[in-house]
C-alpha cells in the first residue's frame, strides 16, 4: 500500500495540499487546520470559535481515516496572537474538552506573526496512530 490521501467526505477539495496523509505504518500526518468549515467558511465565536473548529477539523479527518480523537498523539498550534491565548486560558481548556474530552496529546505551540488565510486567528497540525 502507498500513502493514502484523507480527506473527509463533503468537504470542499484541499487546493494544493492534503488534509491527511495515512502511512502504511498507520501514522496519520494531519496537515495544519484553521477555524474555517468543510465548506472553506470562517466560523463566528473569534479565537474560541476558530479554535474549536479546527479541532473538529482535526477530529473529522482522524475519523475519515478509520480513527477516533483518542489516535490522536501530537498537536502543534501556531497562534497569532500570545496575550488573547493567555486570556482565554478558561474558555481554551472548556472548548478544547468539548471536541477532545480529556484526551491530551503531546502539545507545542509556536507564535507566529501571521498565517497564509488572513482570517486565521490559529492554526494546528496534528499525528495520529491508527492500528
């Protein structure tokens, strides 16, 4: 078996890159996601909404693989803005166990002057291990 591109059903087509690639060992390289729907629509809500949704994001292309958010092992968030992070901090923790329960993965988060989508307010990329 080769690499497997995953993308989940009804989104609108990755342009340029893939959403997930599957190994042939099962590791699942998620490629960095943005508070945006499968149809490429920024969510309301600012950093919390964005934050879920990307997620989710992750969660969806996780399950279109045949996985679940437990899979998950590594999360890498770029964010643009430290000090609207740090005063969240409440909210960040309730939303992130809303779409990960408490499942914590590896983490590391970088801060980034911007990102490609203007909109983007965050980014994440994750891994999971399928067996």
């Amino acid at each position: 078996m080769s690499h497997k591109t995953i993308h989940p059903d009804g989104w609108l087509p990755a342009k340029g890159y893939a959403n997930g690639v599957l190994t042939k060992d099962g590791t699942l390289h998620i490629g960095g996601q943005i508070g945006w729907d499968a149809n490429k629509k920024f969510v309301s809500g600012g950093f919390i909404g964005q934050m879920k949704q990307a997620l989710q994001n992750i969660v969806d292309i996780v399950e279109a693989a045949g996985g679940s958010a437990r899979d998950v092992t590594r999360l890498t968030w770029f964010v643009t803005d430290k000090r609207e992070y740090l005063s969240l901090q409440a909210e960040v923790g309730a939303a992130y166990r809303e779409v990960f329960g408490r499942h914590f993965p590896a983490m590391s988060m970088i801060i980034v002057a911007g990102l490609v989508e203007d909109e983007a307010l965050l980014e994440i990329e994750a891994t999971a291990h399928l067996s």
